[in-house]
C-alpha cells in the first residue's frame, strides 16, 4: 500500500528541520534528509525543487507552530510575560524569522500589547511601542538560538521571561 503523499511530506519536513538545526543551511545534507525522511533524494527534489526551497518550507512550516497571538487576557504585564515565555521557547522556528515574517508578526504581538497598556494608563504614551517590541523579540528569539541543545526547561525559559518582562515594565511604566 503507498504511503499517503503528506505523511511522506510531514516526514520530509521533520527530517529537514532537525538536519538544518544540527547542521545550518550550509552543512545540511539532502541525501540525510531523505535517509532519515525514508524517501529518496528525488522525490525532495520533486516536493520543493531545491534544497533552499525543502529549507524555505522546513522553516515556514516550523514558523506556523509558534503561537504569536496577543493573549486576550490578563494585565498588559502578563500578556507580555505570556509573549516573551512563547517566544524564548519557539527554538524551532528562530530560521523563519525571515521567512515567513515571523519576526515582523511577533514585533507586531508585542507593540499590541504595549498600545493596549498605554491605552489603560498602564505604560506610559511617550514610550515608542515598536521600539520596544524590536527589543523585546530581539532578546527572545536570542535567548532561544543561544540554546545549543534543547529548547530551555520551562524554569529557564521562565526565569528569562521574567527579567524581560521586569526591564520593559521598567522603562514603559510611569515613574
């Protein structure tokens, strides 16, 4: 019985992601990508025409995993923990910052979050929020591409999140 063509794809995309974060694009090896795929080199090749087009799909379809959503609820400080928490954690998806626009719809969260502040007199309105949104997703998606190994253990991540949080809680908020 054939194997349906999108297990063959997901499976693909799996072995793409792990071969390109072992390895970055230039390292990555096609042929261990379909041996770890089991599928052969060719049909990756007919899926995404090139290894840069296997790379733009692998990152693409890693980027959608993060959820970028504003939370809804909560004080414009923990909806921002909530961001920073997210973002620290997203490690799969740091290559798609690009792609995809990952980085931009990220700064776009955060900046929303600190208007929504503003609007409640909780952050101050001199404060630039897309300023503050390129600095905080900077140092998320930092701290998440620093980690050599596993994504950070939750008390890490959290810890993280919190110093974040802290310093721009500091420099938005009335004095």
């Amino acid at each position: 019985m054939p194997i349906p063509e999108q297990s063959r794809k997901e499976r693909i995309l799996s072995a793409a992601q792990a071969e390109f974060a072992a390895h970055g694009f230039a390292g990555a090896r096609v042929e261990r990508i379909a041996a770890a795929a089991r599928v052969n080199k060719q049909l990756l090749f007919h899926y995404f025409n090139s290894k840069t087009g296997l790379y733009q799909a692998s990152v693409a379809e890693a980027a959608a995993r993060v959820d970028i959503e504003p939370p809804r609820s909560g004080s414009p400080t923990e909806r921002l923990r909530e961001l920073v928490t997210r973002f620290s954690r997203a490690r799969a998806a740091l290559g798609a910052i690009s792609a995809d626009n990952l980085g931009d719809r990220a700064r776009a969260a955060v900046a929303s979050v600190i208007e929504a502040g503003q609007a409640q007199g909780h952050f101050r309105d001199d404060v630039d929020p897309g300023s503050v949104a390129e600095v905080v997703v900077a140092a998320s998606f930092g701290f998440a591409a620093a980690r050599n190994d596993e994504p950070p253990a939750g008390s890490q991540a959290a810890r993280f999140a919190e110093t974040v949080v802290r310093m721009t809680a500091d420099h938005c908020s009335w004095r």
